[in-house]
C-alpha cells in the first residue's frame, strides 16, 4: 500500500512507494520541490546510524563464531563494509521513516545561484 502526499501549490496528489521515495521530490505537474522535513531527516538520521550500529554488532558474533583471530583484518573488514552500508541505507531509511515514524514533506526552493546573496555585496 502506498501513501500519498499532496503538492503545496498545485494540489495533485502523488503516491509514494519505495520505487519513488526520495528526499526531495519533483512534482510532475507544476514542477514544484517538495523535500524531506527536517524533523524526518533527523529521524531517518538516527535510523541510519542504529541500523549501522546493529550490522557492525551482527558481523562482530559472526566473526566470533567463526573464529576470526586478526583482530586488524577484522577492524578493516567492518569499517569497509560499515561505510559501503552506510552509503546504500539512504534510501530505505527515509522510506522506514516515511511509512512507519510519520516522515513528512514540505515545500522546498533550492537556492538560484545566479543571484548574488547579501554578504557578497
């Protein structure tokens, strides 16, 4: 089952899956920018990292039954799989949080950067 969200300017309602989740979507009608809130990336955040924590944890007991010995080998093994989890847990984090801690969406405008900020003058 998909949920839905609603753009903010023009109304349409879009369905979101897994296939389409992402952290800031396009709306396909008045292209407008809809992005993750920030108190749904802060919890996707956290989900992140705890489900970081509990793969390092499951590979250490594997290691242990195994009986891996090197304890060097081993600390490279976790931290270049670590950091190859945490780069491809992006995505299903914001669709956990979106389906089962309340994520939300809210209007976004990226920055143009053909004008010129204040501090700059």
């Amino acid at each position: 089952m998909a949920k839905e969200i609603k753009c903010y300017r023009c109304g349409k309602i879009h369905e979101l899956d897994y296939k389409n989740i992402n952290e800031i979507i396009e709306c396909s009608h008045c292209h407008g920018n809809m992005r993750f809130s920030k108190s749904s990336r802060t919890k996707a955040f956290i989900l992140k990292y705890v489900l970081l924590v509990l793969f390092v944890f499951l590979i250490n007991i594997i290691f242990a039954i195994i009986g891996f010995v090197n304890f060097t080998a081993m600390m490279v093994i976790i931290v270049i799989v670590g950091v190859f989890f945490t780069t491809m847990i992006d995505k299903p984090c914001i669709y956990l949080t979106y389906r089962f801690l309340g994520g939300s969406y809210d209007e976004f405008h990226p920055a143009d950067p053909r004008k010129k900020s204040k501090k700059n003058k």
